[in-house]
C-alpha cells in the first residue's frame, strides 16, 4: 500500500483510500479517470452561498427565540427579538425553499 498526495489539499494518502479523508476528494476515481485520459469533474448541488443563508438565517432565529424568551422572564419587551425570530425563520425557509429550486 503506497502513499500519494493529495491534489487538493497537498496531504499524504493511502492509493487503497476511496477519498481523501481531509478534503474529501475522490482518489480511486481520480486515478482511473487519469488511466484513461479523461479529467475528473467534482460538482457541488448546492451553492456555498445559499448553504451560508441557511446558516446565519438558522443562528438568527435561534438567537431570536432565546432573546425572546429572556427578555419576557425579565419582564422587558421582547417584541423586537419575535420580530428578529421571525425574520431569521422567514430568510431561513426562502433560503431552504431557494436550495430545492436549484436541485430541480
């Protein structure tokens, strides 16, 4: 079992390895791909973008419903944090709904 490296992430891999266990890159693939002369094409389904709206849209309205709750026991408004909560929950389900219209 011999080592090569990586051609993403420049680490040392087993050939007997499916993929890099760093970044994930096939290898078994890559390698007979090479045989034949044709290059490997890794595609994303999703966009790192709408993953990132989905992200912060899911942070915001978890921090919302906590900032709403915590500010309800303290006996202060918490109308602004529902409002946030709602906002993060309506960008989170149009991100969410915006990543299946691009799997379509």
């Amino acid at each position: 079992m011999a080592l090569t490296t990586c051609p993403d992430c420049g680490k040392q891999v087993s050939t007997a390895a499916q993929s890099c266990p760093n970044c994930g890159r096939p290898i078994t693939a890559d390698r007979e791909v090479r045989a034949i002369g044709v290059p490997t094409t890794t595609t994303q389904a999703t966009s790192k973008r709408l993953k990132a709206q989905q992200l912060i849209a899911g942070l915001l309205f978890a921090v919302g419903v906590v900032l709403t709750f915590v500010a309800s026991s303290a006996d202060a408004n918490p109308t602004f944090w529902a409002l946030l909560a709602l906002i993060g929950l309506v960008w989170y389900i149009t991100a969410r709904f915006r990543t299946w219209w691009h799997h379509g």
